[in-house]
C-alpha cells in the first residue's frame, strides 16, 4: 500500500526496497529445493517476528541438514534486503556475505557487510577475532552452567530443557 505522501507513479525507495526483495524470494523459490526453501523462509520469519538481531535455532536433524552454508549464505542476503527497507539503509541491499572462515570455536562464519569491508582481508580478519572472542566466552559460560548443573544434581541436558542455559528456541539477543 503506498505511503499517503508518495505519488504511486514515482518509485520510492521504499517501494524499490520491497520490489527487490520479492524478486529476490521468488528467484529463491524456482532454483532451491523446496524443503529448503520453506526453511529459509520460516527462519526469516522468526527472524522478522523478533525485531531482527541474534535468533538462537535449535534444528532437528533434517533441518539441520537442509540448513547448508548456501542456504545461511541466503538468508545473510534476505537480511540485508530486509534491512533496505528501512528509510536511510537502502545501501544494506548493496551489502555481500563475507566469509570469515574458521577459529577454534566458530567454523564456517559468514557476516553480511559493505563491500569495502568485504575487500579488506584486515577488517575481515578483526571481525572473525571478535566473533572468535564472544564464541570463546559463550562456550566458558555454557561449561560454567554444566557445572553448576552437575553441582546440584541437575544433569547438564535438564537444564538446558529448564531453560536456565539461557538457550531456546527463538531466544533473542540485539
């Protein structure tokens, strides 16, 4: 529905943000496999519903499956134009997927950037030493709540379902 303030005939940056998107989910939809493509979408979603930042998934294993580097590498791409329909970050459509490649705790990362920071391998490397970092942290924090766990009679896999591991399915962070 066009914005009360803009001339239908003029294409806003609004209205070219969300026709690019369309376009881009129904190019998705004719060359991914359909099981796929449901689950990037419903990924999207959850992503969406949470006003965007970190969504925590927790797969079954045919999700898991089906949740390939190509298909993380198109939801990054589905952020971004998401993120373009935001007045003022129409430049995040512009945006590629960097891949940071591996550390001891993260494998395979890959974050949605400007393509001047994609092309330049130091600010690259600085972004995967921080991601490095908060993975390293998390994975202490996650041995220090097992062990809290076993301390008082709680197997570590009864916390996670009580939730005290602060993983859930669709847990948020900004």
């Amino acid at each position: 529905m066009p914005d009360a303030y803009e001339n239908p005939d003029e294409e806003s940056p609004a209205r070219i943000a969300r026709a690019r998107y369309a376009l881009y989910v129904e190019t998705l939809r004719a060359r991914m496999a359909t099981g796929q493509f449901d689950l990037l979408m419903e990924i999207v979603r959850m992503w969406a519903e949470a006003g965007g930042g970190t969504v925590r998934l927790q797969l079954d294993d045919a999700e898991r499956e089906l949740f390939t580097p190509e298909v993380q590498q198109e939801f990054l791409h589905l952020m971004g134009l998401i993120g373009a329909m935001q007045p003022g970050h129409e430049d995040r459509a512009d945006h590629v997927v960097a891949h940071l490649g591996d550390g001891e705790h993260t494998k395979g990362a890959m974050s949605l950037v400007p393509p001047e920071v994609a092309a330049d391998p130091d600010r690259l490397r600085a972004m995967r030493e921080k991601l490095e970092a908060q993975q390293s942290r998390r994975h202490s924090d996650e041995q220090t709540v097992e062990g809290i766990a076993r301390a008082s009679g709680m197997s570590p896999a009864a916390a996670e379902e009580d939730g005290t591991d602060g993983e859930g399915k669709g847990d948020t962070a900004p």
